[in-house]
C-alpha cells in the first residue's frame, strides 16, 4: 500500500444479535428444559425393557463368538456395536453402570482389534455375563462396593489379557 492510501472500515449491522438476544436463557428455554427433562425421564421406565433386548442381542453375538470361530471378528463386530449403543443409552437412562460395563467392553474391543482368539472371546463372554448380572439386577448405582469389585475386576482381566 502507497503511504497516502486511506483505509476505510466498513461496520455490519449485527443482524445474529438481533435473533439471539443478549440477555440470556428466556422464560421458554427453561420450560423447554424441563419438558425434555421429563420426556427423558419418562422414558427411562421403559429403557430396561430396550437394555434386555440389547443384552439378548449381546449374549447372542458372543455366543457365535464361541460357536462359529471362523467369523468371530464379525460376531465382534457386532458386540461392539451393541455394547457401544448401551453405553451411551444407559447413563442417559439412569443406569450408570450399565454404561461402565459397557464402556470397558468396548475398550478392551477395540484394543484387541480383530486378533481375536479364545481367551479374548472368553474375556468378552465375561463381559457380556457381568452385565446380565447388572441389566437382570437392575443394578443402577456404581457407587457401591460390590459395583466397584466387579469394575475392578473386569479391569484386572483386560490389563492381564492386554500385556
């Protein structure tokens, strides 16, 4: 630019100001809120009824694990993706530990990979037997001894089994 050329600034309306607003959350935002809030929670009642079927697909899937080993990065495949839809359906339901259990099958699957041989199909068998134990048992609360034994466990075998 020559030292004699002037610069001009050209100011924009805020047109995004205008349809957002600047003074925070209005009176219908909360009531929006509270309205999913309680369709969640509504739905929750009925999420153990999907967490069964869930937990059937699951036990079906790790059983062909076992069954037919020729495919047993299919049948994995498939537990992941299951495991994978719990995990992110349980917290938002209100079972916790359904999605813990969950979230460290999907971990030790996606470790593994598509290596899979009997000691990880039994590992994964595991899995899919503790969470019987926690969908059957309506086990919702992570907090308590007896929940944290059984993480700790499972974790215990996926270190082993991952060294």
């Amino acid at each position: 630019m020559a030292e004699n050329d002037e610069v001009e600034i050209i100011e924009r309306e805020n047109v995004l100001k205008g349809k957002v607003g600047t003074e925070g959350p209005s009176e219908s935002d909360f009531r929006a809120i509270e309205r999913a809030q309680a369709a969640i929670g509504s739905l929750s009642g009925k999420y153990i009824e999907v967490a069964d079927e869930d937990l059937l697909n699951l036990t079906t899937a790790a059983e062909k694990m076992k069954s037919d080993p020729d495919n047993r990065a299919t049948h994995l495949k498939r537990v992941y993706q299951v495991s994978h839809d719990m995990k992110g359906q349980g917290g938002s339901f209100g079972f916790p530990m359904i999605s813990l259990v969950t979230n460290q099958l999907c971990r030790f699957i996606e470790k593994i990979g598509d290596d899979v041989g009997d000691v990880e199909t039994e590992v994964v068998s595991l899995y899919v037997n503790a969470l019987n134990v926690v969908v059957r048992g309506r086990i919702k609360d992570a907090d308590n001894k007896q929940a944290k034994a059984l993480l700790n466990g499972l974790d215990l075998v996926s270190q082993k089994i991952l060294k």
